[in-house]
C-alpha cells in the first residue's frame, strides 16, 4: 500500500458496526509472532468468484480448488478458512452440501472437519457493502462499490485461506444494474461482457498471474475514464485507463503522464516491464491509505490522483507522481514477488519507497527529494524508535496488522534498501536486484531471501547488516576529532549507541554506512570516502592534512541515524556554503538553527533575555546572496527545522518554548532580511505566467512563497501582500493561494477571516480543497484553534466518516499542531480521546491511527504526563474498543511509572 506519511499513519480491520454476524464477535488480543510461522497446510490453486452486486445486500459465490500442501509436514492438517463480519448461505464439498455437524465457525474461522487431499468447495455468502465503515473489504463510496484488502480484508467477504502465503489464480464475474453500474472492473484481463434482459450486466475478468488475496479488487460504479497507452521496451501496447468519480475528469492528465513516466523508468534503472494488457487505475473519496497497488487494479486515495493547476500545490502535483509511481514500482516489488508473511511487511514496502524516493530524485531534484525522506523520517519514524510504539523493521510479534503499516517498516525500510545500495555500489545492488527478481519470480518471500540475494550477487558478507531489521531504535553516533600540526594526522574517534527499546534492552552494534568528507579551512574538499562502522568504537585516520579540517559527515543521510559532532557556527557555516555535498549544506544550516534555537530555550529556563545572534541571520544573508541559482534548494535552506523536530532535542519536550523561540527567530530573521526577501518576492512574482509544473517553476514558487511567509510575519505592514496574492491566485494557482492563505491563517485579523469564507466560497464543491480549508484551519497558531475545530466537527461539509476529513481535521490538529494540542489545560487531549471512541465504533484503523500522539506522553513534563495518562487509562477502559485502539494504548501505557 501506498501510505501517505504525510498525512497520517498507519491501518486495521475489526468490522465496526458493519453486519450482524452468525458468530459472536470475539476479539483475541493475544499477539502472534514471527517465529510461530508455519507454512499452509492447505494451498487453493483457482478461485473463481461471482459477486451479485444489490442495494441491500451482495451475494458472493466462491468456488475454490483446494490441495493438501506438499511441503506441510503436520500430522493432522486442518483446513481452517478466516472470514469476518460474514453471512454463511451455504458450503458444499465435491457439489455435496456440508451438514452443521460437519464445520464450525468460531472466533472469525471456519472449520471444515474432514476433508480429502483434493477437494472443490463452494461457499456462498452474504455481506452489507453499503454499511461498511471500516472501509476493509467491498464497501461503497460515494454509491460505487469498490475493496480495499490489504491487509485482512478479503475475509470480510467470504471464507479464505487469507494469508500472503496461499496463492491463487483468480477469475471473477460481477453482476450488476446496468444502469447504475455500468463499470464493473476486477484484476488481469477482460474476458467477456453479457447483458440480460432485466438490465442487469455480467462482466468477467480473469487475472493470468497467481496471487495472494490481498491483492484483489473489485469495483462496481458509474465513473468516467480517460484512456491512454504506453508501448513497453519489448513493443507490447498496453491500455492505461484511469476512472474517476463524475466530473472529474480535467484533473487526470498528470496523473496519466505520471503512470507513464513511472513505466518508463522502472523499465529504464529496473529492468522492470509491465505484464498485463491494461493497466486501471480508480480513485475513491473513501480510502483509508494513500493508494492500494492491487494486480492490474490500482485503488487510489482521490488525493493522489486529481490535479490540476486551479486546484493542486506544487506539493500535490509531487505527491500524485510518487504514489503513482509507488503502486506501479508494486506490480514488481510486492506483487510478482510478494511476502511470505506480514511480519515481512518491510520487504515489499520498504523496498517500494525506496523505489519511489529514487524515482522522485531522479525527475525532480535529488537534493530536495533526499531533504523530504529525511524530514519525513524524523518527523514521524524518530519519535516512532524513541517511544513505546518502538518496533523493529522486521516485527516479531502484533496483535493487529494493520498497526504495523509504520513509519518504521515504510520510511526506515527504505532507509535499509538504501544502505544496502551504498554498502554495495550501484551496480552491484542492481545485479541484486536482479538476481532476487530472477530468483523468487511469482513467489511469496522473506526479507532473508532479499538480503540472500544482495550477498550472493556481490559476494559482500551482510550478516552484521542484517540486524537492521531485527533491532529496534535509532542509533547515536558521537563523533570526536583531534588534529596534529606537527604530522598533519587527523583521526575521527566515533562511538555507536543505541538506547533501549521495548522487549530489547542490549542491542548489537550496527553496520553503518557513513558518507563523509573533509573541508579545508576555506572550504575546498580535501578528501572524501565511506567509512564503515561496525564496532562500538572506530577509529579513522587520516594523514598529510595542511591544517584541521572541517569533517562534513553522514552525507546525503547515508544511515538512519543521529550524529553528535561538537561543530562551531563558523564551521557550520562553512559546510552551508561549500559543501560539496548539498544534502550536507541544507543539513548544516538546520543544526545551525537548531543550536541557536536550543541556546535560546536555555535562555527562557534562565529567565535571561532572548537574543538572536548576528552571525546567524548574515549565514542566512550570505545564503541570499549566493544560492539563487538553486532556488528550491534555497527555499529548503531558509525554513527553520519544525516544531517537531526541534522537540527531539529535548529531554523534556517543552512545547511552549519551543514555539516561543521559533517565533522570535523567525520574526527577527524577517526583520533583519526584509530587504532581500521583498526584492526576491518581487522578482518572481509574476501574476501574468500560467502554471506550469516543471522543476525550475516550482523552485521558483517555493523560494517566493518562503519570502511571503517571512514577510507575513511582520504583520500589519505586509497583510496586504498576502492578501493581494491570494485574490489574484485563488481561481487559477493552488499553490500561490494555499502559501498566502497559510500566512494569513495565523494572523488575528479581519482579514484572516475574508480570506478564509472567500477560500470556501470559491471552492466548497471540490471536497480534497475542502480537506485544505479544514486542515488549514486546525493548524493555525491562534490560541481559539481547538474551540474552532470543534465548531468545524459540525460544519456540513465534515464528514467524520470519510478518512481525508478526520486527518484534515482531527489529525492536522492532534498530530501537527504540537503548541495548540498540548495546552497545559489538557482540553487537546480530552478532545483527541473524544474523537478516538467516537471514531473506533465507524473505523477503527484510523482510530488506531489518530489515537498515536498520546503514545508520547513520557516525553513531556509531569503536569502533562499525568493528563495524556489520564486520557489514554480512559480510552483503555471503555467498552468494546477494537483491538486495533486496544494495541496502541495498552502499548503506550505499559510502564506505569510516570517519569518526572
Ligand atoms: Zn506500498
């Protein structure tokens, strides 16, 4: 799946208010464990499904071939198929009905007591799509039926070996009103369309390529389609087809550009061509991930695929290229080669983002895509490795699936693969590549037989390395130096630690990659090389150096770590603007600020006065003045480190300093640099220009919006810049709307509130610019943003069911808003806890996923501790909460001590 850390986290699959069911819900909260695997004793060669899609209900037929599996040594084998939230009709064995007495359904698992080593079965169900508000299974979204099965989701629509293990041929018809309905899609290739005479249509596909049933799709509906083609390197021509919801049709030309660049590509650095006749993409408006990489079938989050200039950012138009990009790179990593089980998530989704990070580097810019994957990783993976939630990449143990669509297996995954690629050498890591292609073609794998593959291709020994898959937490590398005048020898000490996470106390030293170099004085590069850490302590010497040198280190983030290195300002400064290695200039300027920003907390718990020191603002003025040849990158390098990250600095995370001195830098930086900023703005505000997507134009909309956004922060003399940019932008450029409402967002003013009525009136048909106006809102600054987004809980256009509403909403303020959703009151906790049991009843993936920000509760002071505890105890206690709720807060409460 193509999740959307951007957004949010993680997903689930209890059924929640869905169908009464012939057996009592049961939820076992028992966790299982990687190291009980067993392979199936039962394996399903074909299942052929008929779906009669009705208004009430929807009746699934599936007749399945089944055999004993060869490899399964048990004694007694046992056929036992998973279902959920299901109405049996009828089973038969051979054609023969099965009796009461011969199968039982308990604890969402069906029985079946006696069975041949080969046998057909038929089962008939009954299930409530409409009803459906996990949104797990076949539900409907906006009146057209569409699945979502990844991970356990198959089984809320009839009995199923619902493992990644059982692969099988699929064939499916699906039976529908012709006149609601008139497309009716499902995996592989079309094979026969029949009309009968009571209006009903009967369309039948059949997918060639053996699958696990998490990859199965289906979709009922009256939608519009655009349709393309795309020749493939061997010159086979294959249908593109993108459907959408009525209407919507003008906002799928970059998406359908996207599938084709992605094609492209993954044919180009991959090797990797595409294997169906038609490729079929569908975007619903419920969705509870990103996107779902589905065979031949993509279902697609309407986020990620409509855009167009009036109504994407930048930010949208990069987003819709990297998921499309992500669930076709699948069709290769996840689908042709799937996982074994679901504790080897990481295989197919690490592997995945890493495909698309390399994607978006390469058609947009490698340092900015590299400086995203990074902030993405310490926003949301970091505090993810430091808190209760921490997980290995590889877990051993859940309780619910769904709660391990993570940070850590998605973005540190990646992170994985990626050191992989740079222990290896580029071209060895292809040769991998190959050879785990060649090698597990149409097979359900493990995360060992990737890295089997690595070793094997390159003869390099990765046992060391492969701890990063088993050990949790983010290792700390302090690094020390000292130079000799008299021998020129310079020599990097650098010590690795790891602290302690859940269930692993000791941990092991890492094999960690680290990319560095070393700057003169003036900042020429002397040297640069990969060192490889692999002890406790290293040590590394370097001979003949004229001078000290300034070590630039972990360069473009080599390793998924911490780097403590004691730099001065000058010397920070010097790697901002020589470096050689841009990743490194970016992430000099950040821990530049960050020290300034840390002194100054330091300052607020002294009582002293706050002070901004010079050399800080002309580094960034002399950034000004040199860098406008990169403009994005530019952009990138005048924004402060967030909230957030700022917050991962501190033992005791206080959020109102924070916020304070990040204000006051901000301010005093738009106060020192108002000149350049205005004459920058002004450059590149041109009005007239027609958007165009294209890396210089958007390079060019980031560093003015920067300017604005400083600008704005002088309040009553640059209010009307702002809004002067809004009206002009707000029918034809998304992104110059967004940037200057954004501004305006955090001010008390009337304008604030114009702008924002005007914002909606202009576009409260289109419910993804809905989502921006609701997020914008919850993210404001101004101290009513809570008592506001309680009043917009009821504004007719939030819909608590829909999922890009509640993370528009309820998440944008819980997740991002660190200053307004830890008032010292506790109000933002008791509101979270609200939403959490309210949202558990309709669907409890996305509960799970919102209730996360309290799992940090050791990491603030004791007034709060003791409130978010309060919260989650509450949570923890009520009635009937989904295992999925129960996972995340029993977790996050398991040490009871509060830490003063
Ligand atoms: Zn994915």
């Amino acid at each position: 799946m193509g999740h959307d850390l951007r957004a949010a986290l993680s997903i689930s699959g209890i059924n929640a208010g869905v169908f009464p069911r012939k057996s009592m819900k049961n939820i076992t909260q028992e966790p299982i464990y990687l190291h009980d695997y067993q392979v199936p004793d039962y394996l399903i060669d074909t299942i052929d499904l008929t779906f009669e899609l009705n208004e009430e209900y929807t009746r699934v037929k599936s007749l399945l071939n089944v055999m004993a599996n060869p490899l399964a040594t048990r004694q007694d084998r046992h056929l036992i198929l998973h279902g959920e939230a299901l109405e049996l009709i009828s089973i038969a064995l051979n054609n023969k009905p099965l009796n009461a007495e011969q199968y039982e359904i308990k604890n969402d698992k069906l029985h079946i007591f006696s069975v041949p080593d080969e046998f057909t079965l038929e089962i008939h169900t009954l299930i409530k799509p409409q009803e459906n508000t996990a949104l797990s299974g076949l539900y409907k979204s906006c009146g057209n039926f569409c699945t979502q099965c990844e991970a356990h989701g198959f089984r809320r629509m009839t009995y199923f070996l619902d493992r990644p293990d059982v692969m099988a041929r699929f064939t499916t018809t699906i039976i529908a009103d012709e006149a609601k309905y008139p497309v009716l899609l499902s995996n592989g290739n079309l094979i026969s369309i029949e009309k009968s005479e009571d209006g009903k249509q009967r369309v039948k596909w059949a997918d060639p390529f053996k699958k696990p049933c998490y990859l199965f799709a289906l979709v009922g509906g009256d939608l519009d389609s655009v349709e393309d083609y795309f020749i493939t390197q061997s010159g086979r021509q294959v249908t593109l087809r993108i459907y959408v919801e009525k209407g919507n049709r003008d906002k799928t030309a970059h998406a359908m550009e996207a599938v084709k660049k992605a094609m492209r590509w993954d044919e180009e650095v991959f090797g990797r061509e595409y294997d169906l006749d038609i490729y079929m993409i569908v975007a619903v408006s419920d969705f509870n991930m990103g996107a779902m990489e589905n065979k031949g079938l993509n279902i697609f989050n309407t986020q990620y695929i409509l855009a167009n200039p009036e109504t994407a950012t930048d930010v949208d138009f990069i987003h819709v290229e990297s998921v499309i990009a992500h669930e076709y790179f699948h069709n290769w990593t996840g689908n042709r080669i799937t996982c074994r089980d679901w504790f080897q998530l990481s295989l197919k989704e690490g592997l995945t983002i890493f495909r698309d990070q390399s994607f978006t580097a390469d058609t947009t810019s490698k340092t900015v895509a590299r400086i995203q994957d990074v902030k993405d990783l310490r926003q949301s993976q970091f505090p993810e490795d430091a808190g209760p939630l921490a997980h290995p990449v590889r877990p051993e143990s859940v309780i619910e699936i769904n709660n391990f669509y993570t940070a850590t297996v998605y973005n540190k995954g990646a992170e994985v693969i990626r050191m992989q690629q740079t222990i290896l050498g580029q071209d060895a890591f292809r040769k991998g590549m190959d050879l785990y292609f060649d090698r597990h073609d149409g097979q359900a794998v493990t995360i060992e037989d990737f890295v089997k593959a690595m070793e094997d291709a390159s003869g390099i020994d990765l046992t060391q390395f492969r701890l990063w898959y088993s050990q949790a937490g983010t290792p700390v590398l302090k690094i020390k130096d000292e130079y000799d005048a008299k021998t020129g020898n310079y020599t990097l000490h650098i010590e690795q630690t790891c602290t302690e996470t859940p269930g692993q106390p000791h941990k092991k030293p890492f094999h960690i990659p680290v990319k560095m170099g070393l700057l003169d004085q003036q900042g020429k590069e002397l040297l640069h090389d990969l060192l490889h850490i692999k002890n406790a302590k290293e040590v590394f010497h370097f001979k003949n150096l004229p001078s000290k040198p300034v070590p630039s280190l972990l360069r473009h983030f080599s390793a998924p770590v911490k780097v403590q290195y004691p730099y001065t300002n000058a010397e920070l400064q010097l790697l901002m603007q020589h470096d050689t290695d841009l990743f490194n200039r970016w992430e000099a300027g950040q821990q530049y600020a960050l020290n300034v920003m840390l002194k100054m907390i330091q300052d607020v718990h002294d009582n002293k006065p706050l002070h901004v020191p010079g050399e800080y603002i002309s580094a960034l003025n002399h950034l000004l003045l040199t860098m406008q040849h990169d403009k994005w990158l530019l952009a990138e390098m005048l924004m402060l480190p967030t909230e957030k990250y700022i917050a991962e600095y501190m033992t005791v995370v206080d959020v109102d300093a924070i916020h304070h001195v990040r204000e006051v830098l901000a301010t005093e930086i738009a106060k020192q640099l108002k000149p350049h900023f205005l004459t920058l703005y002004e450059e590149h505000h041109d009005v007239t220009a027609p958007y165009v997507f294209n890396i210089h134009e958007v390079g060019k909309r980031q560093l003015k919006n920067t300017c604005l956004f400083y600008l704005m922060l002088l309040n009553d003399e640059t209010i009307p810049l702002g809004l002067k940019q809004f009206e002009l932008a707000l029918k034809t450029n998304m992104t110059d709307t967004m940037a200057a409402l954004a501004t305006l967002n955090n001010i008390d003013a009337p304008e604030r509130d114009m702008a924002l009525n005007v914002f909606y009136e202009q576009w409260k048909n289109d419910p993804l610019i809905v989502d921006k106006w609701f997020a914008l809102q919850a993210s404001s600054k101004l101290p009513n943003t809570l008592k506001q987004v309680k009043k917009l809980l009821h504004h007719s256009a939030f819909d608590i069911k829909n999922p890009n509403k509640v993370y528009a909403l309820i998440g944008s303020f819980c997740n991002r808003n660190l200053h307004c959703f830890h008032t010292p009151d506790g109000e933002g906790y008791a509101f979270l806890k609200d939403c959490v049991l309210q949202l558990d009843k309709i669907n409890p993936q996305i509960a799970a996923r919102m209730v996360k920000p309290l799992s940090e509760w050791r990491r603030y002071d004791v007034g709060r501790q003791h409130l978010m505890h309060e919260v989650l105890e509450q949570i923890a206690q009520s009635k009937n909460i989904s295992k999925d709720v129960f996972e995340i807060v029993t977790k996050s409460l398991k040490k009871q001590e509060i830490i003063a």
